[in-house]
C-alpha cells in the first residue's frame, strides 16, 4: 500500500494521480478498498484511528476520504469535523449502523456520501467514480451577486452572508443554495437535485437531499415550519424565495 511521498501508481482509470484516505480499524477491510482503489489509480494511504486520520488529512492532502463511523480515540464524527475544517475532500462515511440517525449525523458533519456495512466494493468504487465526475462548483464564476430578503449569494467566490454577517457552508449546502437561488421561485423536485448536484449518475438514497437541505436551513438560520429562503413545496420539491 502506497504511503504519502511515494509516487502514485499507474494502470488506473480517471483516478489516475489522485490520492484517497482509507480510515478504519480493521485491517481486511482497509487491504481491500486500498486495493481497489489503487486499482483505479489512486495513491493511497490508511489510517486505523481518528486522530492520525486528522494527521494524515492535513498531511497527505487526499482527494477522496473513506471514513469508518466507529474509530479508536475520536470517532468518524469528529474526525469527519475536523478534516471538513481544512479539506474539500469528498468523504464517504462507513458505518455498521442502521439507525437513520446516525446517517443524518453523519452527512451533518460534512460528508458527501455513506455507506452501510456489508457493502460491495464495487458499489463504494461507482460511488467514489460518480463523486469526482461531479464538480465541486456547480454555476459560473462570472454569476452576479445574488439577493434573497437579507441573504447575498456570491457564486463566485462562493460566500453566503446573512444581514452582512457570513455564514459557513459545506460544498454541497453552497452548492444546493447555489442552484436554488439560480432559478429563484422554480420548484425543485429532489431527483433535480440530485441530477445538479450529485451527478446525473448518482444512484444513492434521494434522502441525502433532505438531510443537506435541513443543514443549509439550520446554518440560515431558516425555520421550516415558518421558512423565509428555502421552502417545502409539499409533494414536489424545494424552491427559494421570500414567502408571499
């Protein structure tokens, strides 16, 4: 398995030259998705705990982050916190898990994806290959400023502020206020969502749309139930606008 500094390996697809994290203790499952990965061209790298994971982010500087939710020290959570601070890596969280709530938590830190255990590697490769075919910027640069009530919207250096105070998004959440905010008081349904956003090949669950349009609210400071920027249109999708 390659480590950070040694040159990336060749033969691989698209990948080829990038570099991907693979985060998890058991030692089976990291020798298998590096091997895939590596078999795509990726440079790879591992880590068996959350804390060195963090270490290696920062130094290794990976494209792509496969991250285990259950981690020695500090869990995938926090190591996923952490890592989002300083990279715009694409994350995909593994968990062992079930429980819808802790999918939310997850994709709440930051994370583009995730995964259940067992899962196919082939399955995590599609995923991995959708994510990088997508930009991290969906509009023009050369995009105007724009204005919803109190929110202004600079695609190109893509901030959001609020009353003039700016606010933190990931890349997805920019990425979703982005597309709305484009197209203000058109109805979204999720699957174009998923189609502007994800990639017309996503093929994971919709309700990642959900989980990433509850976030933005939240950091907008939005109230669902009273909402002034993002709003539900019962049965078809999301649209952007001041109520009326």
């Amino acid at each position: 398995m390659n480590q950070p500094g040694n040159t990336p390996r060749t033969g691989g697809q698209a990948s080829a030259g990038l570099r991907a994290l693979v985060v998890d203790d058991e030692p089976p499952l990291v020798k298998l998705v590096s091997s895939y990965l590596e078999r795509e061209g990726f440079q790879v790298a591992s880590a068996a705990d959350g804390e060195r994971a963090v270490e290696l982010a920062r130094e290794f500087d990976p494209d792509v982050i496969v991250l285990d939710l259950m981690l020695p020290g500090i869990d995938g959570i926090e190591a996923c916190r952490r890592i989002r601070s300083f990279s715009n890596a694409y994350i995909v969280m593994l968990t062992a898990r079930v429980e819808e709530i802790d999918r939310i938590v997850g994709l709440s830190t930051g994370a583009d994806d995730y995964i259940t255990k067992p899962f196919s590697p082939g399955e995590l490769m599609a995923r991995v290959r959708a994510m990088l075919r997508r930009p991290r910027t969906t509009r023009d640069h050369a995009s105007p400023v724009r204005h919803v009530g109190d929110l202004e919207i600079d695609p190109g250096a893509r901030e959001v502020r609020r009353s003039g105070e700016p606010i933190e998004l990931t890349k997805i959440e920019f990425d979703l206020l982005d597309v709305l905010s484009a197209e203000p008081r058109v109805v979204f349904a999720r699957e174009q969502l998923l189609e502007r956003v994800w990639g017309a090949d996503w093929f994971g669950d919709d309700h990642v749309v959900d989980v990433h349009i509850a976030n933005l609210r939240a950091k907008l400071g939005d109230d669902p139930r009273a909402p002034r920027y993002v709003r539900t249109i019962r049965g078809v999708g999301y649209r952007i606008g001041d109520r009326t």
